[in-house]
C-alpha cells in the first residue's frame, strides 16, 4: 500500500485537490453563498478593475487607494447610469402600455372569449353531458383574487423589508470591493500563509492552464452570445420589425441567462401575436426562437470544447452535470470545474514529459 502511494503520490495529490476545489465550489454556492453574496460581488468587482488600478499606480505614479477610490467610483458611475437608463426605459414603457390597455384589452379579451368558447364546446361534446366547463370569468376573478386580492398587503410589505436589505447589499458589496482593491497583496498574504503549501504549490501549478481554460470558456460564450444576435436580427429583418438590431442585441445579451434566455422575451410575445391575430409574427418568432435553440445546443460542446481544449461531449456533460447539483448556476460552475481539472491534467502531462526527459 505504501509503495503504491509512493509510486502515484503526485496523482492522487491532484486527485486530493480537484476534490477539495470541488466540495468548497459546492459548499459555498449551495450553503454559503446567500451569506457572502455581497463579499464574492465586492471581489468579482475588485478582480475586474485590478487592470485599471495597476496602470494607474505604475502610469500615473498614484497611491493605491486613490487609484481604488477612482476605480470604484468609475463603477459606481457606470452602473447608475446604466440603472437610471433601465428605470427611466421601463417607466416611459410601462407609462405607454398604461394608457394604451384598455385599447388592447378591449380587443384581445374577446379573442381570448372566442377561442375559448370555440374550444369549450367541442371538448363538452367529447366529455359527458355531466361535466361543466366554467366560464372564463369563473376561472380569472378568483386567480386575480387569489394573487392581488387578500395578500397584496403581505406583497407590499415584503417589497418595503426587501428595498433597505438590496441596499444594505450593495453598500457592503462597494465597502468589501474597496478593501479588496486597497489590501490586495495584505489579502493574498494572509490567504497564502492560511493555505496549506501542498495545496498552495498545486495553485500554483495550474493558475496558468486555468487562466488559459477561463479565456476559452470567455470567449466561447462570447461566440455563442454573437451567433444568436446573428440569427435574431437576421430573423426579425425577415418579420420586417421595426426594433431587429436593438431586439437582435437584447435577444443576445439575454442569451447568458442560463435556460431562461430570449425565451423570456420571444415566447410571451408570438403568443400575445397569435392572440391579437398576427400569426405570421407568431410563427416567425417561434421559428427565430427554434433556430436559436437549436443551434445553441448543437454547437455549444463543440465551440466550448475547441475553446477550453476539452472534448465537446465532455463539455456536455460538465454543463448538465453542473446544472443538475447546482441548479442554474452550473452552467457556469460546471464548465468552471471542467476547466480546473484540465489545468491540472495539462499539469500532471507536462511534470509526466519533464521526469522522463530527465530519465
């Protein structure tokens, strides 16, 4: 038993690693990560600007915290602007829908009627003369009921307690990224000296591959991000829409939604055209949405796997096997895992041709 361990001491410390990255992976986006949200978003934010903030301290000769300071408050910028710009969209939208739903209403609701009492009759004349099918009045005032009616006071207070808790989030995820940028080799320390070295010099060891690996899984999903803009805007050109490129891009940026994606957006509105009798559009965004499918499940093994350097049925297999333990998440920290173990593999091969050549 020793001479075996001996003999696959450098394996089986790899093997010891990739399962100790898996199980923290697992433990903190299943148990952990609704605690520490805020402090994974605050590094998330400290990694992205990094980059600035040493061109600025080697550039431009300033202090890191000024650089943090100015990083941060370019972020905080940029991300009001893009919210003010979000907010003031929907309302100006939401404004417009307002006052044109009666108009809608009044011309959907007896389509609606319509096909259902068309649908209903001829379902009573399958089934037996003592099954009754409600009106459609029966069936929507005690569902609107239901949903508005007696908890809309319950709604309206979880909103209330849910507007300072985003707040007090946000606050710590600007306070953490700050100390993240400000005392990043302090961190680093203290994280290496906590680090047991086996597990530090495997770190090591594959921070170029998995670096690597995280390019590839970027830009495969970059790639795949550009073909459904493709094939959407080219699709709504064909359907003649008004809004093909800007709905072509939101179709697109929509897409790294695990599952959901444009789905959210293409699905409520071929029904809403079969319902106010445009089943032309109705069908062409179906067939958009088909095409898009389609072609995202076809090519997204091999285009990941070209990427990453992994075989395309075993990016397949990372994507379902992430999803089925984490949820919609594990469409990112599957392919994540897959690429750790391919960083340390590529490792173990170079390590493997270094000892033979010196045999």
């Amino acid at each position: 038993m020793r001479d075996f361990f001996e003999k696959h001491q450098q394996l089986i410390d790899r093997a010891a690693f990739f399962a100790i990255i898996t199980f923290i992976v697992w433990l903190f986006f299943t148990r952990l990560f609704g605690f520490l949200a805020p402090f994974f978003f605050g590094l998330l934010i400290a990694l992205i600007m990094e980059p600035l903030i040493r061109l600025m301290v080697i550039k431009f000769k300033w202090r890191r915290w000024v650089a943090s300071i100015i990083c941060l408050l370019l972020f905080l910028a940029v991300v009001s602007s893009l919210g003010i710009w979000v907010v003031s969209t929907l309302i100006r939208q939401i404004t417009g829908f307002v006052a044109s739903a009666p108009e809608h209403i009044a011309e959907i609701v007896p389509r609606i009627e319509a096909t259902t009492a068309v649908w209903t009759l001829r379902l009573e004349e399958l089934l037996p003369e003592t099954w009754h099918f409600p009106d459609l009045q029966e069936v929507l005032v005690p569902a609107i009921t239901s949903l508005f009616g007696g908890d809309l006071l319950d709604q309206a207070m979880n909103v209330a307690v849910g507007v300072p808790n985003f707040l007090i989030a946000f606050i710590l995820v600007l306070v953490s990224a700050y100390f993240f940028m400000v005392d990043r080799k302090l961190i680093y320390e203290t994280v290496k000296k906590s680090t047991p070295p086996w597990l530090l010099g495997h770190m090591r060891e594959t921070r170029e591959g998995l670096s690597r690996a995280i390019g590839g899984f970027i830009r495969a999903q970059y790639i795949l991000m550009t073909m459904v803009g493709i094939i959407s805007i080219i699709g709504l050109l064909i359907l003649r829409s008004e809004f093909a490129l800007l709905l072509g891009l939101l179709f697109a940026a929509l897409d790294f939604l695990p599952i959901v994606g444009p789905a959210i957006v293409i699905i409520p509105w071929a029904l809403v055209s079969f319902i106010i009798g445009d089943p032309h559009m109705g069908i062409g965004l179906f067939v958009i949405y088909g095409v898009i499918t389609i072609t995202r499940q076809v090519l997204q093994p091999k285009i990941l796997g070209d990427q990453m350097g992994a075989h395309p049925l075993a990016s397949l297999m990372s994507i379902f096997i992430g999803f089925r333990v984490f949820g919609l998440l594990g469409f990112i920290i599957g392919p994540s895992l897959l690429m750790i173990f391919i960083a340390i593999k590529e490792r173990g091969t170079e390590d493997s041709h270094a000892h033979d050549k010196s045999k």
